[in-house]
C-alpha cells in the first residue's frame, strides 16, 4: 500500500492511496470520521439566559462548536479514574458570561485548560440586544464521531476511484467531448483528444464525453473511453479545526492497525484451542 499527497496542511489534504481494495478505503473514510477522538462539549449547566434562543437551542450550538484537542493531554471518560463524575484529564470547563447589546461569538468561551479553545473564534452563537445576557458554564468531553456528530474531526471525508481515460485511433479531434466535459480535463492536440497535463484527478467519472463522442456518429463504440481502477484510490479530507488532518489521518491509520492486531489474536487464539481439542481427541 502507498501513499502520495498532492496537497497538504493543518486544514485539509489531498492524496492517492494504491495498492489497496476499496473496502479497506471505506474503512479509512470511516475510521477518520468516527474513530478519531476529539473534544466538544456535552453538558451545559445554564444560570441566566434572556436571549432570544431557548436553553435547549444554545446548548445545542454550544456543542457544535469544535474544540482545539491536544490528544495526549486527555483521554476518553470510560477509561478514566473518575468513572465519568469528570475531571482535568478527561474534560475542560469553560464559562461563558456576556451582556447584551452584540453577538456572542465562540472567542466568548473562556476554557479552563488554555490549550482547548475553540478552533474558530468567531463562530456566531446567539445575538443579544439591550439588556439581555447569557451566563453559563460548559463542559467538553472527548469522544468520538460514531458516538455524535459534534465529535466528528471532519467537515469532508471522502473518497472516488483514480480515473482512466482512453482514447482509440478512432478519434477524429472534433472536439464534441472537450466541450462537453464539465471539469475542463481534455483538450485538442496535434489532431486528436488528450488529457491536460495535471488534470486527470479532476474527472469525476460522469462519461459525459462518452456520450458526446456517440453522438457524433462516429460509429456504436466510442473513441474515447473513461474507467476507473480498482486499486488506486483519491482521497480528500477537511478537518474542522481541533486536529490537524495529518494527526486525523495518523489516528485512523493506528485504529485500523489496532483492530486488525486484535482480530489476528483472537483467531490465533480460537485457533490455539481448536488445535489442543484435537490432540485431546
């Protein structure tokens, strides 16, 4: 299995993945969406709101704001010492107290732990005019996509087959697929179809050309031909700002491994007991 970025920083990344079934590219997709643990926060205790929004609607948007996680400060509550009663190794309190008039923003949120702040500080929450005031204390968990949305580290995780365009001898250079791809991927050189230098990745796969080139009448195949390889994989992942996407990806990589190392024990294990009922037979 490799892997090849064609874009990377803390926010977003672009790679090929080959070398692997699409099954196991599923399992990527999905363990960086709902394995990867982050912080976002799970109860509200609410002293004073005369704000426009109901309690229920402002801690629900409380909890939809995401939460810098640095992961080897905290860990998740079923696996701390203080069984879920919550504590400065497996959540962060924060407080929020402001007075209207103005918009209450995410930055308002004032944590416990200076290192979980929220990742984007100007994330509107509920606006306030004359005399009204929100006053409230939070508190964040870490936990896990599969879990709640609001514990997803991805805005997009996704991911398509590599494309493959082919094109036959057949081709007279009309130009009838050029005009009609959306991603603007092909042109007319030296007489014929090509695929512009760097574009291939953008095809989305939709054969729009395909049809084009058949309705030309040219003949019942068509000149030019738009598959997909079964091995080879582009990804696209976006994160929401409490981990940087190669920490996301990183993660996910290690949960898959993890899972796996378990699951070969336990078959060598059930298979370590098969072997011994046998000999005992």
């Amino acid at each position: 299995m490799e892997i090849v970025f064609s874009s990377f920083d803390d926010s977003a990344a672009r790679f090929r993945l080959s070398g692997t079934s699409q099954p196991f590219a599923n399992a990527l997709r999905r363990a960086m969406i709902g394995e990867v643990p982050t912080l976002a926060i799970e109860d509200v205790r609410i002293y004073d709101n005369t704000s426009a929004l109901f309690d229920e609607m402002l801690g629900h948007r409380l909890g939809l704001i995401p939460i810098r996680t640095d992961l080897n400060c905290y860990i998740p509550q079923d696996h701390c010492s203080c069984e879920g009663a919550g504590c400065d190794r497996c959540s962060v309190m924060f407080t929020l107290s402001v007075e209207g008039p103005g918009m209450v923003y995410s930055r308002d949120l004032i944590p416990q732990d200076p290192r979980a702040v929220p990742a984007v500080d100007a994330i509107p929450i509920v606006k306030l005019v004359k005399d009204q005031k929100v006053v409230l204390e939070a508190r964040a968990v870490l936990n896990k996509g599969r879990v709640h949305a609001k514990w997803q580290p991805t805005t997009t995780c996704g991911f398509k087959n590599f494309p493959v365009v082919e094109i036959s001898d057949k081709c007279d250079g009309c130009g009838q697929c050029v005009d009609e791809c959306p991603r603007g991927i092909l042109l007319v050189q030296g007489g014929r179809v090509a695929v512009v230098d760097g574009r291939i990745e953008e095809c989305s796969l939709c054969r729009l050309c395909e049809r084009a080139c058949l309705n030309t009448g040219i003949g019942e195949e068509s000149a030019i031909r738009v598959k997909s390889e079964e091995s080879r994989f582009i990804f696209v992942v976006e994160g929401e700002g409490s981990l940087p996407v190669g920490e996301i990806i990183h993660r996910a990589l290690e949960y898959l491994k993890s899972q796996s190392d378990e699951l070969c024990e336990q078959i060598g294990e059930l298979s370590g007991v098969t072997e011994d009922d046998e000999e005992n037979e």
